[in-house]
C-alpha cells in the first residue's frame, strides 16, 4: 500500500477511541432509559414521594374550578391547569360514568363545578417523567462519551507539546538532551526522527571535530617536520658560507645534502598546500612506491648517520644485505627518520655510542636503535616527534616500539616489504 494514501495510525487510534466511548454513552443511556429509571419511576418510593408533594393536586383543581366559575364540560375541557402542573396527570370523569366508590378507594376527590359534580383522580405524568429520564439518560451519555475521549485528547496534546519542548531544548543549543518516545503512531514516529536528527547532528559535530583535530594533527606534524631539513640546511649553507670544506669533494657533497634538504622542505610544504587546498589529511598521500630495501636504507642511514657524526655524536651506518624491496611512501620514511635521529641529538648522551641495526624478518624490516639518554632535556620539546612517528609508520603499514632499561632506551622500526619480496 502506498504510504502516502496509508490510514494514520494516529487518526485510527482516535477514531477507535471515539468509536469506543460513543458505544459506553449509548449502552449507559440504554441502560439508564430502559431499565434503571423505569424501575424507579415504579417504585413505592417514588410513589410515596410523588403523593406526598402533588397527592393536593385535587383541591389545586377545587379552588381553580371555584375561583373561575367553570361548569363541568368546561372544567373537562380545561388544559391551562394541566400546563401549569405537568408532574400531574388529573383524570377527570362525572360521577354518572365511574363507579363513585372506586375513585374514592384509588384517591379520587369530588370536585363542585358551577353547575354539578366531577370526581378528580391525580396519578404521575408519566410522559412528562419519562421525558425527564430520557433527558438525563442522554446527558449522563454525553458525560460518559467526553469522559472517555477528553482524557485520550489531553494525552495526545501533552504529547505534542512534550515533543514541541524537546525541539525547544535542542534548537536551544542542548543536543545532550535525549528525545525519548514510545509507541507506534505518527507522533512516536515524529519523536524517533527528532532522536535520529539530534544523533546524526552529533555524529556530524563528532566528525567534523575529529576531521579539525587530524587537520590540526597534520599541520603541526609537517609543520615540525619542516624544521628538521631546515636546520640541516642551515648548518650546511652556515658550513659553505664559512669556506669549512676540506676540499672541492666535501664541498660537493654538502651542496648535493643542501639541494635534497631544499627538495624535502617543498615536499613538505606542497603537501601542506594540497592539505589547504582539499581540507583532508585523506586525500594527502601518494601511493606507496616498491623501492630496494638496502640501497634506500642505506642512503637513509647512511646521511643520518654523518649529521649526527658532525654533531659530535659516535654512530656506524649498518652493513646492509639481502635482495628485498619495501612497499612504502619514501617522503613519509624520510620524515620517520628525521624525527628519530632529531630525537636522538636532543635526547642522547654524546659520551656514549649509538648502535645501529637492520634486520631481515618475514614480512618486515626492522631497523633498531639503541642508545643511552642524557641529562638534559631540551625546553623547546613540544612532544610532536614520537605521534608523528606512529602515525607515518601506521599510514605505511609499519609499527614502532620504544623500550627502557635503566638508562638505556632501544627503539625499533619496523617498515613492511613489498608483496612478492624475498624472505
């Protein structure tokens, strides 16, 4: 069935209410009417009462036939006293029809007419009574009906206004504030979809804020990253600028380093333009490359390992072997290992030898370090270094551990090979 032409449950319930007070109105006025009111109106009782305030009604009559001088035919004739007392039906008969006696045995009284005699019989009027029963039935009908209907209503008012409240309180700004509605009709229905509405803003809301923390993340991150290259360009165009070279070979190479720390900074800050420009961290990457395992960990290593030398630190890049490649995001191993010998400079102790592993598993490459910490820790420490670590490794499908003992720390990297890769 189509929805749109669909019966409201709401107005079903409404009309089975008003259906069901409707039958309770007319059975209590059958029931009144044709049972519990006769038999009253049957009863000694009322007989008594009747009798006891209209049992007069015969000398009311003498004394109107007297004071108007009526004659018998017109006192037979006469309907104004009738009017005048409708709880009294007045059976009027001349002598010469009724039997005298029995009138006078059922209450009847001799009336004097102008011009002879009638005997006068007072009973209940009935057809006046029995409209007063069907009168009262018929309220007593009509109270029961809106006793049972006007409650139904208040509740689907109080309903409404409940749920007009709850709108109140959530365009107030509250979207804490649970919507909460039972039942299976149209209003239950319009008070789930508020639910569902306050959810799914806040679901909204949950989303947008978490996309504000990565974006955050993520600029901080580069942002931190971006100092690493830039301090190691410093510090070769401060040894360039000072004519501190060996000769033309070092000379050289410092020029090659400062080029490739040139390129990391725009790669780095390209990608922070393509974050502004597409406003998700998602959309930032590139796809991972299949590079040899040996040959880019060993450049890696290997120009790490000579700024920290220049630092005045003692470390030996590692001997690589083995024929394995890595799946991988270079940029994003770039900036791994900036972080980690960055951390190194600001965490080490110079005195004592930074050992350096790399090790074949299966599926992975770990590569170790393992180093003694110093006294000092730096003031200008933010703590960004290690989350970046996690969070590039996990982008790439790596991990990382850090370990202590004592004073002894051992980090562990590991990146995964690529699929196909020799064990």
């Amino acid at each position: 069935m189509n929805r749109r032409h669909a019966p409201s449950r709401l107005g079903l319930k409404f009309l089975a209410v008003a259906a069901l007070a409707l039958a309770a109105a007319l059975a209590l006025q059958a029931l009144l009417y044709d049972t519990v009111l006769p038999g009253v109106l049957q009863s000694p009782g009322f007989e008594t009462y009747w009798y006891g305030r209209y049992g007069d009604a015969p000398a009311e009559f003498q004394h109107y036939v007297s004071t108007r001088s009526l004659t018998v035919q017109q006192a037979l004739r006469d309907t104004v006293w009738l009017r005048q007392h409708p709880q009294v039906d007045l059976y009027l008969e001349s002598p010469a029809v009724l039997d005298t006696q029995i009138l006078e045995d059922y209450g009847g009284q001799l009336i004097a007419c102008a011009d002879g005699l009638l005997y006068a019989y007072p009973m209940p009027a009935y057809l006046y009574y029995y409209g007063a029963c069907r009168i009262l039935s018929l309220l007593c009908a009509a109270v029961c009906f809106f006793l049972i209907l006007i409650p139904y209503t208040a509740l689907l008012i109080r309903r409404i206004t409940r749920l007009s409240r709850d709108m109140q309180v959530l365009a107030g700004g509250d979207l804490s504030y649970q919507v909460v509605s039972k039942g299976r009709d149209e209003l239950s229905e319009l008070g789930r979809s508020i639910e569902e509405m306050r959810r799914a803003v806040l679901e909204q809301m949950e989303r947008e804020n978490e996309a504000i923390r990565a974006n955050s993340r993520l600029i901080t991150s580069l942002s931190h990253d971006l100092r690493t290259p830039l301090t190691k360009l410093m510090g070769y165009l401060e040894i360039l600028r000072h004519g501190k070279c060996r000769d033309e070979a070092q000379r050289a190479e410092y020029l090659r380093r400062a080029a490739d720390k040139a390129l990391q900074m725009r790669a780095l800050s390209d990608e922070m333009f393509r974050h502004f420009q597409v406003g998700d961290s998602s959309e930032l990457t590139e796809e991972k490359e299949t590079v040899s395992g040996p040959v880019f960990l060993g450049q890696l290593l290997a120009e790490q390992c000579f700024d920290l030398t220049d630092a005045g630190f003692s470390v030996e890049p590692p001997v690589l072997e083995g024929d394995y490649h890595l799946s991988v995001r270079t940029e994003d191993i770039c900036r791994v290992f900036d972080n980690l010998f960055t951390n190194l400079k600001k965490y080490a102790d110079p005195a004592s030898p930074i050992r350096l592993s790399v090790r074949e598993e299966t599926g992975a490459v770990a590569v170790e370090l393992e180093n003694q910490a110093g006294t000092r820790r730096p003031a200008d420490s933010r703590g960004i270094g290690v989350p970046t670590i996690r969070a590039l490794l996990e982008r790439n499908g790596g991990r990382m551990e850090i370990t202590q003992q004592g004073n002894e720390y051992r980090t562990a990297v590991w990146l995964p090979k690529a699929a196909g890769a020799s064990e």
